[in-house]
C-alpha cells in the first residue's frame, strides 16, 4: 500500500519500519513450516532427514506421522478394538 505524496518523512520512516517489522514476524512464525513439513512425511521411526530422503528414494517417504494423527497410535503399535 503506497503512501500520499504530502506525508511527512517521520509517518513515511515509521510506515516502512512497520512493514519491515511485520515481515521479519510473519518469517519467523513461518519458516519452521518449511522444515518440519518435508520431516513430516518421514518413513523412520524418528522425524530427521534419513538417508533415503535426502537421496529422494520413495521408499523414505511415508503418510506414517498423517496416520497416527488420524487414527491414533494404538494402529502403529499394533493393538486391535
């Protein structure tokens, strides 16, 4: 959103801060998403870059972690109702 051409220098220093503020708050609240997304589809047993992932063997990725969110973990670890 630009500002006026008749707004003084002080509102135009502060409005651009502010903006700059907001960015540096909005990218620290939402850059861990963009590491903990692609861990989320780990096949392992613990949520970490395996070595199959970092080759992008297919075998390394899973729904795993989606499943035990959905389902609950009593059908990872094997107990039946």
């Amino acid at each position: 959103m630009a500002l006026p051409n008749h707004t003084p220098l002080n509102y135009r220093i502060w409005h651009y801060t502010y903006l700059t503020f907001c960015g540096f708050v909005f990218f620290f609240l939402i850059a861990p998403l963009f590491v903990i997304l692609p861990l989320s589809f780990n096949a392992e047993q613990y949520i970490h870059f395996s070595a199959k992932m970092l080759a992008l063997d297919p075998e390394g990725f899973s729904l795993r972690w989606y499943e035990d969110m959905i389902y609950g973990t009593k059908k990872s670890m094997g107990f039946s109702h």
